[in-house]
C-alpha cells in the first residue's frame, strides 16, 4: 500500500480526519496542582456536587492547601447523588478511592454498615461532638462511633415568582406571607392553576408542581404529620396512613388535574435529566411556585440576581396546622483502603470544621452545622433568616442502616403515584415490605 | 448530501402528495419509483438524527429552544466546536479512545487469524468439536460475566487501568475467527502444500505464504473490531475509574452528569465523535461492505 | 462428528493436533480465563453475599428467593423480553424491506447503500446524545414532525409508554448491516428461478412468498438468533438516556423504571447497591434465558428453515 496509490490517500484521509477532531483537545483533564505547599502528601477529596456549590467547594480546597503544611488536596468531581454512589463503591472495592468523600448525612449509617467507611474515633472525632448540632451528629454515627463528620445541612420552604403571580391577574399576595403563617395548599392551587398556560396544546408554564425539586415524599409526609420509623417496633412505616394521603393529595390527584400525560412531558421539555441550574424552569419562568432549599438562594444570586421572588412555608392541608419541613445535608467520610487517611482527616477537620462552613455558607447559602456559626446572623442576610428560623423545628429523616434504600424505595412509589400507575396505598406497602426485609438483621437498632 | 436526498429531506418535511414525484423523475423506468421512493423516504429518516444532530451543533443556546424548532440553523455559531472542546476535556478522552482502539485493534489482528489457522488450515481430532464451542460462547451475552470479571480484575489490580479491555482482545473473538476461518477454507490447500515440500513449518507456512494472501480479510477484522471498540461503553464503564482515563464514551456521559452540558456543546461533541468513523467508511467503505457479508449467507 | 477415543490416535492425528495446538492456544488460554473461569465464579458467587468488600458469606438460595419476591426483577425481566419481542421482528422487517429496495434496478443504489449502512458503524452511544436532543417532546425535530401531520405530542423519552419504543428506534439506525446481509442473500438467489414464475404467471406478491422468502430462511435465522443475543443485553441507551444511575429525578431508571432493562439493573445491584452475590444470580439467569431463547428459536427453525441443497 504505498503512498502514491488511492488506498494510501484514504489511510491519508482518516488520519487527517482523526487530528482535525482532535485539534484543539490540548486540555488537560488532570491540572496539575497549584497551591500546594512543599513537603506536602498528595489527599484526594471526591465530590458528586455540581456548579455551583462544588465552586464553592473547590475555594475551600484551596485555602486549606494554601494553610496546610502537611498535606495538599486535590478535589475531583464524580457522578453520584444522594442515594448513588456506585462510583465510590467500585473505586474503593480496586483500591482507587479517594481519601475524603462528600456523603450524604442521612446514608452514613448505611454505609457504614455495609462496611464501605472508615470507623473515625481512632482519629480523635469524638472529641468534636460537642461543636455541632445534635441532630447532625446523631446522622453521623453508627453503633455509636462516628464516621462522619457533618458538613451543611439545609431547609426547605416554598418559593415563589411574583412576577408569574402578577401577570396572571393574583393581586392579593397576602396569604403568601410568612406572618400570616403558612398557606394552605387549596390557596395555592388556586393560584397555581391561574398561572398555568399552555401553548399549542403543551404546558409551557406551570403554576406548581408539588414533587419535583424538593418536593419529595418525606416533604409532604412530615407536613401531613406522618411517621416514617417506628423505633420501638424497629420498622419503617410508609404506608402511614397520613402519608399515604399525602402522596393521595400532593401526587397522584394533582398530577391528574394537571393532565398526567401533560405534566410529565412539561418536566421532560423543561426539566431533563443533567439539565445545567441555569436552565432550572423556575429561574427561567416556567414555574410559578416551587419546593426547594435555602441553596436556591445561592443560585438565583448567582444566576438571576434580579429575580423577583419570594419565600414562604410550605403549604399546609388546613388553616391553623402547624408549618413543616426538614432538614438534610451532607457530610464528609473517610472511605476504606484510603491510602492517606491522615491527611484525609486534616483536610475534613477544616472543611467541616469553622473555616469549610464559613465560606460555603456566605458562597452558597446553605446552613452551617457547627453550632457557633448557626448562632452567626451575619452569615445569614435576608431571606436566608426564614429558612435559619425554621432549623430548630425541622424534622430529619431517619439514620437507619437502609437509609438509601429506603429512599429509592420511596421515590419508586412516588413515581408509580405520579404517573397514576399505582394507588398510594398498594405501592407504599410494597415499599413497606422491601425495606423492613432489609432493616430486619440490624435490628434492635442501637 | 446530494441534491436528490437533500430535496429527499426538505419535501418529506413538508409532506407533499406523490404526484410531484412522478414529474420530478419522469425519466426514470417506471418500475424503479417504488423502491426508489422507499429507500430515499428511508435515507431521509436515518439521516434525520443526523440532520438533527448537524443543526444544533450550529446553534446558539437560545436558539435550541426556540419554538417551533428551526431546521436551519440561523447562524453557524461555529464556536461552539471549539468551547466544546475546551470546555470538555475531549482531548484527554479522545486520546483514551484512541488508546483502547488501538490495543483492541492490534489483538484482533495478531490472535484471531492465527486462531483461525489453526481451525482451518490443520485437520486434528476434535477440531470441528472446539470450533462449535467457539461458536457457542456467542450465545453467551457480556453482561453474564461481568460481575465474575469486576472481581478477577480487582483482585489482579488491574482496575482503572486498560488492561481489562485489551488483553482479552488478544485472545480471539468468535465473530472474527469464523470471518478468518472461512476467508482460509477459500484458499486451495495446494499453496500450503508447495510450502511443506519447500521444508517450511507450519509457522512458517502461515506468517510468509497463507497471512500476505489475507491482508483484505484482516483488513476487515481491524476495522470492525476498532468500530466496536470505538463505541465501547460497558467495559469501560465497568473498569475504569478516573476521569484522566475515561474514553469518549463514558467520558461524555459522566461529564454531563457531573458538569450538565448544554446541547449544542453536547452535539458538537457528537459531530467530532463521528467524524473519524465516517471517514474511515468513506476510505474503506469496500472491506465494510464485503466484511458484513462473508460468510453469512450460507446458513 | 465422531469422537475419537482418547488412546487411539493414530501418529498422524497426535502430530496434527500438536502442530494446531500452538496456533488455538490463545483462544483455549482466553476461553477459560475471560469466559469459563467467569461463569463458574458467577455461579458460585450467586450462592454467596458479597459486597465486593471483606469475604463471600454462603447463603444457598437466599439471592435466587430475593429476586423471585422483587418487583423490580420482573419489571427489568419484563422490560428487556419487551424490547427485543419489539426489537428483532421489527428489526427483521426493515432490513428485508430496504435490502428488497436496495435489490431493485436503481442506478444509484451505492449512495443509499452507503446512507443506510454508516448509521450502523457509529458509536451507539453517540447516536443516543443525538436521540436525545432529537426526541425532545418540545424542542425536537421527530414531534415537530408529526405535528405537522397533525399527531399529538408524544412524550418520548418522558412516558413510561414510549420510552422502550423511543429504544427500539435507536437500534433500528443499525438496520444497515443486517440489510447488507439480505441484499447479499437477496443476490444469491438465482434470476431463472424468478423468471420461470413469471412465465408461470406468478405476480412479484407470490414470486417473493415462495421463492425469495424461502431461500433467505436462513439469514433470517441468523438475524434473529443474532438479535435477540443482541436484545437481552441492552445496557447503553438506558443507561445514558436516564443519567446514569444518579441522573433520574425520582431516582428510577426512567419513568416509572421502565427503562429498567434486566443488564441495568444487574449493574445497579452489582455495583449502587452493592450486593455482587444478588448481580450473580441475577447474570446465571440471564445465562440460562439466553440459552433457552436460542434453544427455542432454533428447533422453531426447523419448521420454517429451508438450507440450500448445493
């Protein structure tokens, strides 16, 4: 096949064709690391956070390894979530995991069980307890050791678009205030459903739509009053009965009023899959009211500084119940077969200590779990306050050894409750079943 | 794309009667309109995605979504290549593609035509048993072995590294040792036998006389098995673990998640991840189309 | 095929199989390392709990009675028969049509070739981005499309009733090789066959019932054997179409996990939940249904394969 014949300008052709595609790629995935001190031990931090609040993050890794003599970190973005973390698992099961990961609170417990985390009192954190708050710590423990220590946690309330509001003709505002106590969840459909407009035959706004963001099943089960754990009987309870009218109300028959079919292909058009935040349809005007935590104040600062909103409890059933939300957040862990877990442990004592919670507070707006800086009003200006005030009432969801578990098998039925393609009642129970066969061993918890 | 697929394209979306299709070919034999009409309504819907594909790599974010969408894009926002490629470490994951396809490629082509050789070129006891049992393994989907396999490699430390990819492709591949087999049972038994009375081994006779005669059809196993690798995602998916070594495939898909892409970058992205193979079609497009056809018309 | 007694090779076969042995060795040393070895320890794992960390515990039958009371193994069971029954019969049929297309006299036919054909080589991954952006319910080309034509909106890749459908469209991009291979089987049929029936007075309905169908039986065997292999695996799409297994805003594999494939959520056990001994089971029972749907549609095929008598 020499140059000069036809097939030797097609190999030419390839070739040429592979560099072309390949121009411009002189970017480099691995950077190398700036900002580290001499004489420090390479740590690496996983994090399944995305923009902004790994931008946030990653400040915090660089003023500890501008701070830090003894160790540099190195802070990697992986796919993961709340419930996810497969990416860890695989790594640390081949001994390529990190040294810190980004966990969240409530799925401690679980992992520990499931022996994926390193025990932390062997590193003196018992001694650190005192600074956080209580509910923070207990999700930070297994069989009474740490193996975590908290990092932010958060709330959750009702936001709302008053300019939406005021186009579709609602003048009065009033039961919107906080001050007059949380609206009831009629009033806001009544709203919600003078916003909604469709544009050839297709939603392109929608006034609420009560699961998406954070307005999950453990959401609207504690503002119905609902138990999720019966801690003397040792078993999860899904299928109470006030939950089970919470996914009723809140899922299944509001969808229907919605259009099932509608509403889902509303959230598919403007709601997809790894959707960046700047595309969020409520920043964007696709939605008059949503559920989500004190973090979207972070986000709308950031992305739609001129927003007008506002913020308000979550709707209640009835006039004159008690307003209801919980809290969640993340935390930092030390995973097995860590090759440097002790730089791993200074690093978390920083970024989940008073420097690391400080700087993501005022960056992201979230809330702080260290006690001193809850007790810090500068940290928290405008609306920030409401979601602080509401900390002391929140619930939290159970530290249970199937945690995660649980939680899918939650969404599951939420989402069978969504589509009309099961009664609450019927998927709650599977639910019941799957998970209490699972906590079963662990049991009596400690 | 050429004129008549073009018009192909433009009419089908505006679904004209075929009346203007009888005036538009109203040279051609008659007989030929309905097939002709079939394959070019079935050229337009492949190359749809295309097309689809094509645009938004051109189009700004805004213009993505635009109601009702536009077919032609209104600028070509030709920056979006290059943020893409910038703003994704494609290089890297390029260069990892290119990396695997290569190993995978040079394994398919050392193992399988001496694997072959040795079912077709040789008469031993048992060889037609084996060759079945070669067969069979076809009926055995990857998935099946993949959890065994996590654990081998885990324990072999040769997670997040190449190594679980390549090797086994130095091992044979079912589909392309019966391609080989069947290309070396074409060829007359007389060639190997002026080898032996000229003295030489059976290695000899296969590397100097038997594999010069089969460069086409190891043409053919090197470019299918770099198309498959190309696309590989389970493997990888499974095997590696650090962003640094992640090839197109995965690498895409956990930087959208991690990074949420907008989809203008995201098909520009495609369009680059295309392009090689189109070009290597379009080069070698013969040893494509002979290669899919060997051997599997005789039942 | 007659096997041969052990102690009775004669010189000649103990030489050839000493020649041969050389050049199979790499295929023998990877068919028990990379396919053997893997099924025997998957079969061994599926009795066993394992996290992937610390030390297999025996359970006997344990994982095969979990399965056997989750919901969502059946549905990943359900998902993936529902697919490939969708899947290869109509996979089937468009690469008959456009290889009977293709066979026709069109000056042209290499443009359409090649059109038809390259879909088929690229990456399945890279056609899935491109599906996405493509089957947008709002913004995308295929509803736009219809609208036209005065079909509703369909949710493709948002309703549990589509999002399969949404799957086998994709793979029907990969048409093209199959077709190739008709169009060579479609060639090999002999012309005076054809046109004796038409002397007969045969019209081209009844020349393709009993002349072309016939004798295309067995590629259409090795379409199916080959696409339902194909089918029980199907991974990728799902997988990126939904996000990845953090990627989903209820957390399920698509609406209402009906993208839920049976490979998916082996890999979901295996490695988000952590219970390599249950991702066993799960893969010997994929083992043995794919043996057994091979099975089937081979002793179905001896009702309806014609093989050539040369």
């Amino acid at each position: 096949m020499s140059l000069l014949s036809w097939r030797g300008w097609k190999a030419s052709l390839v070739f040429v064709s592979v560099v072309l595609a390949a121009c411009g790629g002189g970017n480099q995935s691995a950077a190398p690391l700036a900002g580290c001190n001499s004489g420090t031990t390479l740590a690496t931090f996983w994090t399944s956070h995305t923009p902004p609040d790994s931008d946030s993050l990653k400040h915090i890794v660089d003023a500890f390894n501008k701070q830090s003599t003894a160790t540099c970190v190195k802070m990697v973005q992986v796919p993961g979530s709340e419930t996810d973390i497969a990416k860890l698992t695989t790594a640390v099961r081949s001994g390529t995991g990190p040294d810190v990961y980004m966990l969240d609170r409530f799925t401690v417990a679980e992992r520990a069980a499931a022996g994926v985390l390193e025990d932390l009192s062997q590193y003196g954190a018992q001694d650190l307890a005192s600074n956080y708050v209580d509910f923070a710590w207990a999700e930070a423990t297994f069989k009474g050791k740490p193996y975590a220590l908290p990092f932010d946690t958060d709330t959750r309330a009702m936001y709302y678009r008053k300019d939406l509001l005021q186009a579709a003709g609602i003048t009065d505002l009033s039961a919107l205030d906080p001050a007059n106590g949380p609206p009831t969840i009629d009033t806001v459909r009544a709203m919600a459903n003078k916003v909604n407009h469709k544009t050839g035959g297709a939603y392109d706004v929608v006034g609420f739509i009560p699961w998406i963001n954070q307005g999950w099943h453990y959401t609207w089960g504690f503002v119905y009053g609902g138990s999720f754990f019966d801690k003397s009987g040792c078993k999860v309870t899904p299928n109470d009965p006030k939950i089970v009218q919470a996914y009723t109300d809140m899922f299944t028959n509001w969808s229907k009023s919605l259009g099932v079919d509608a509403v889902q292909t509303f959230i598919s058009s403007y709601s997809p899959p790894n959707q960046p935040t700047q595309q969020d349809p409520f920043l964007t005007g696709h939605l008059g009211f949503v559920i989500s935590g004190d973090w979207v104040l972070g986000q709308i600062a950031t992305y739609t500084p001129n927003l007008k909103y506002g913020v308000t409890y979550i709707p209640v059933p009835k006039k004159g119940d008690q307003p209801a939300t919980w809290a969640g957040g993340w935390s930092d862990v030390i995973p097995k077969n860590a090759k440097n877990a002790k730089g791993g442990y200074e690093f978390m004592k920083y970024i989940a200590g008073e420097p690391g919670q400080r700087v993501y507070t005022k960056e992201t707006q979230h809330t702080p779990t260290i006690k001193s800086l809850q007790s810090d009003s500068s940290l928290f200006p405008g609306d920030h306050q409401f979601f602080i005030k509401q900390l002391s009432a929140a619930h939290s969801r159970p530290p249970l050894p199937v945690g995660a578990f649980y939680w899918d098998q939650l969404s599951t039925a939420q989402d069978a409750a969504v589509r009309n393609t099961a009664a609450p009642q019927a998927a709650l129970d599977a639910a019941a079943t799957a998970t209490n066969a699972k906590l079963q061993p662990f049991c009596p918890l400690a | 794309m050429t004129v008549a697929q073009k018009e192909a394209s433009r009419l089908a979306a505006r679904r004209r009667p075929a009346r203007r299709w009888g005036r538009f070919f109203n040279k051609t034999v008659p007989e030929s309109l309905g097939p002709r009409l079939i394959l070019i309504v079935m050229c337009a819907l492949f190359l749809l995605p295309f097309w689809s594909m094509a645009t938004a790599a051109f189009k700004t974010t805004q213009e993505l979504s635009t109601f009702p969408p536009t077919f032609f894009p209104l600028g070509l926002e030709w920056s979006n290549f290059s943020t893409a490629v910038n703003y994704i470490p494609f290089g890297t994951f390029f260069i990892n593609s290119v990396i695997l396809t290569t190993g995978i490629a040079l394994g398919a082509a050392i193992s399988n035509p001496l694997i072959a050789y040795g079912f077709s070129r040789i008469n031993w006891p048992g060889r037609d048993v084996l060759f079945g049992i070669v067969m069979a393994t076809i009926f055995i989907p990857f998935p099946v072995l993949i959890v065994a396999l996590f654990d081998i490699f885990a324990k072999l430390g040769w997670i997040n590294t190449f190594l679980p990819m390549i090797v086994p492709a130095f091992f044979g591949n079912p589909f392309f040792i019966f391609l080989m087999r069947q290309f070396f049972r074409g060829l007359p038994g007389e060639i190997s036998e002026a080898a032996r009375i000229d003295g030489a081994n059976e290695f000899q006779t296969f590397l100097y006389v038997i594999l010069p005669l089969a460069r086409p059809a190891v043409a053919v196993v090197v470019i299918f098995a770099a198309v498959a690798a190309w696309g590989e995602f389970l493997a990888p998916l499974l095997y590696l673990q650090d962003e640094a070594k992640y090839p197109l495939s995965i690498g895409l898909q956990f930087y959208r998640q991690e990074h949420a892409v907008s989809y203008n970058l995201l098909m520009a992205a495609s369009t680059l991840i295309v392009l090689p193979v189109v070009a290597l079609f379009i080069a070698f497009q013969r040893f494509f189309i002979e290669g899919v056809t060997v051997g599997s018309v005789k039942g | 095929m007659i096997a041969a007694p052990r102690l009775h090779l004669s010189k000649a076969d103990r030489r050839n199989l000493r020649t041969a042995a050389p050049f199979i060795l790499p295929w023998v040393i990877g068919f028990f390392a990379f396919t053997l070895y893997p099924i025997v320890y998957s079969l061994y794992l599926s009795f066993t709990s394992y996290s992937g960390f610390g030390n297999a515990t025996p359970v006997g039958f344990a994982n095969y009675q979990h399965l056997a009371s989750d919901p969502l193994f059946f549905k990943s069971l359900w998902n993936t028969l529902y697919y490939t029954g969708l899947a290869v019969p109509i996979g089937l049929v468009v690469a008959i049509v456009l290889a009977l297309a293709m066979n026709q006299k069109v000056r042209e036919v290499a443009i359409y070739r090649a059109a038809i054909y390259l879909p088929s080589i690229l990456p399945l991954f890279a056609l899935t981005f491109i599906f996405i952006v493509l089957l947008n319910p709002r913004f995308g080309f295929v509803n736009y499309l219809l609208s036209l034509v005065g079909v509703p909106t369909i949710n493709w890749l948002g309703d549990p009733k589509w999002t399969k459908f949404s799957v086998v469209l994709l793979a029907q991009l990969g048409a093209g090789g199959p077709a190739l291979i008709f169009l060579a089987a479609l060639r090999a049929v002999p012309g005076e066959l054809y046109e004796s029936a038409s002397l007969d007075g045969a019209g081209a309905l009844r020349r393709f019932r009993h002349i072309t169908l016939p004798l295309i039986t067995p590629v259409i065997l090795y379409d199916l054997i080959y696409g339902t292999i194909l089918g029980v695996q199907i991974f990728t799409p799902a997988f990126i179409l939904v996000g990845g297994t953090s990627g989903g805003a209820a957390y399920t594999a698509g609406p209402d996990n009906s993208l839920l494939f049976y490979v998916f959520y082996l890999y979901k056990e295996a490695f988000q939940y952590s219970d390599m001994g249950i991702a066993s089971a799960m893969a010997w029972i994929l083992f043995l249904i794919s043996v057994v749907l091979s099975v089937i549609i081979m002793r179905w095929s001896r009702f309806w394969v014609h093989y050539e008598v040369s």
